[in-house]
C-alpha cells in the first residue's frame, strides 16, 4: 500500500541508525510532516533534483515522487519548483520549503534542549550492548 511506503520514511534505516529525539508533527487530520521528509527536502535542496535526491537517499526514485507529492498536497504553498526539461537540476525548493525546513529544525533543536536532562537519563540507564536480553524462553504457567 503506497500509505505505508510513505510512512516508513520517516522512520530511521536500520543499517544507518539515528541516536537522539525525532520529531513528528501531527496535523490532527492524518497529515504530519517528519524527519525522513525534512531530510528528502535538503537533500533536493543541494540536489536539486528528485531523482539525484532518491539516489543519495538511496530510496527509489518512485517513493521520493510519492513524498514529494505528499507534502506538496499537505500545505498551501508550494514545498517544490520542478522545472521540466532542464538536464541535471530539475527541482528547487520554493522559499516556502526553505522555511519549512526552517522551522522543522527550530522545532528539533528546542525540543532536544528542553528534554536533554531527560534524555540523558535514558542513555544513561541503557544496557551494554553485548548483554543479551533477560527474556524467559516461554512465558511462565499461571496456576
């Protein structure tokens, strides 16, 4: 289903994975707008291009149209210009997708000062690594 493609891209690879907060903005209406967008959104930034974008994700180009799309439809404003026909560098961000950025990074980097004692705390009573889980083989029988 292309509604579940879309949504796993906001969540971390796993061969790469992410250590901190991740923000998810939720719209109330089903829309929201998160990490995996806002990173599809620079990299088209420096890019300038879905599909050099797509490449440098390494993500099909069919699923970075389908982000692209999707957040085109989420806002007023248009995120994205593609420009049809120009070799290599068919797409630039409007000054809209640049405050979109903006304002998802101020979101991130304000979040992460307020919660950073707290996340400290996690990371802090984190397990090592090689300890295995203390995870019972079968659940105990009740009686």
């Amino acid at each position: 289903m292309v509604r579940k493609k879309i949504e796993d891209a906001d969540e971390p690879a796993a061969r790469n994975p992410r250590d901190g907060l991740f923000i998810r903005v939720y719209f109330g209406d089903g829309r929201h707008l998160g990490p995996g967008m806002i990173d599809l959104l620079e990299t088209i930034r420096t890019e300038r291009s879905i599909l050099a974008a797509a490449r440098a994700m390494n993500m099909s180009y069919r699923r970075a149209w389908l982000l692209v799309d999707e957040i085109g439809r989420t806002f007023r404003q248009p995120v994205v210009q593609t420009h049809p026909g120009r070799r290599g560098h068919g797409t630039d961000l409007t000054p809209f997708g640049a405050r979109l950025i903006a304002l998802y990074r101020d979101i991130e980097r304000t979040s992460a000062e307020v919660t950073l004692s707290a996340t400290q705390e996690i990371r802090a009573a984190l397990a090592p690594l090689e300890e295995p889980a203390n995870v019972p083989a079968d659940p105990p029988s009740e009686g």
